[in-house]
C-alpha cells in the first residue's frame, strides 16, 4: 500500500470515530431525564359552613429573587443553596403562591369574596392582605420555612394596620419532591389561619 492510500485509510478512521463520537453525544442528549413539575395548592378540600361576608383582597405579596425562578431551592445548614434541574415550578412563584393562599383564606371563611392581587376597582373590597416573604424554602431534611413579613388593612383604616412578623414550619414525610411540596402548601395554610385569626378578633 503506498503512502497515498495509508493517508486515505487513516483519514477514514478518524472520520469515522468521530461521526461514532458524535452520534453517542447526540444518543445521550435525547435520552436526558425529563423535568418535573409541581405545583402549591390549598391543604384544606372542605369548604367552611358559615355564612361569610368578609371581602378581602390578597396581595401583592413581595417574593424574594432566589426562590422566584422555575427551580426548586434546598438551603443546607450552611446557608448554602442548591437549585433542582430536574423539579421546577409549574408557574411563576409569586402567582402560585398568592393564589394558594387566597385559596386557603377563601377555604377557612367560606367567604365567596377572597380576590388575589389584581382586582378591578369595582372589586368594592374593604380589608387588604400586603406582605413580603423574607423565607420560603426546604431544608435538606424537606422540611419546609416561611417567614414573612405582613400588613392587614382591616375596613379600610389605615391607622389601626400594622406591620407584622410570622414564622411558620412544618415537616416533610420524606425529602422527596412531592413531600417537600407539601410541607411548603402546609406553611402558607399556617398563615392563612393567622391571618383569618386576626380578621376574626379584629369584628369581635
């Protein structure tokens, strides 16, 4: 074989070792695991009994940058954060959790006039529900944080509102994703009681 075909025969192998490279990339790409997703809903199915005539406007509700992306935040002990490429948010963090919230407070009042943020001004709500979440995350046990920082504005009087602080907690079964998700729904529950509480102690 002279020269001329050595080169050919070597220029053939590493093309084709390459377009074998290649199409291995290419084989594990398309096979990457597929994300998933979750979503915050109201804890308690069973709408209150009562009859209720509180109208109440939720929001806005201030979420902090960190935990307002598509992925799911852990925070070690460290105070070190890991994002989940895999488990992601079905929606934009701040609507879901406005509207899990409304919901929950909706739940607990049996009230039909419970309105997330924003509302028409024909709306005609009289209590106002502001805050801004300073945590709202899973450890790496899953148990779920929320500390926030809120405001009540009770029959539009401005000068009984005041700012309040609230931390709520609550334990994951296990540090799966769906677990995480329900300790998190459990906190923002927690502070609808909270804030239903003061609505109730405020009309007595």
């Amino acid at each position: 074989m002279n020269n001329q075909n050595k080169a050919s025969s070597v220029t053939i192998i590493i093309s084709t070792i390459i377009l074998c490279v290649v199409a291995s990339s290419c084989s594990i790409v398309g096979t990457s695991r597929p994300s998933q997703f979750y979503a915050l809903d109201a804890v308690t199915t069973q709408k209150s009994n009562q009859e209720n005539n509180l109208r109440l406007g939720v929001g806005p509700i201030l979420i902090p940058g960190y935990i307002n992306r598509p992925q799911m935040a852990t925070k070690s002990a460290s105070a070190e954060l890991t994002y989940a490429e895999f488990a992601r948010w079905a929606e934009p963090m701040d609507e879901m959790f406005t509207r899990t919230l409304t919901q929950n407070i909706t739940i607990n009042t049996g009230s039909n006039s419970i309105i997330s943020y924003p509302w028409s001004s024909s709306a005609n709500l009289n209590n106002e529900l502001t805050a801004k979440i300073i945590k709202f995350e899973n450890n790496t046990s899953g148990d779920a944080l929320l500390i926030i920082q809120w405001q009540l504005l009770i029959n539009n009087d401005a000068q009984q509102a005041s700012s309040i602080y609230s931390e709520f907690r609550a334990s994951a079964n296990s540090i799966h994703h769906p677990d995480r998700v329900s300790a998190l729904n459990d906190t923002i529950k927690q502070f609808a009681d909270e804030v239903v509480s003061h609505i109730q102690s405020a009309s007595e």
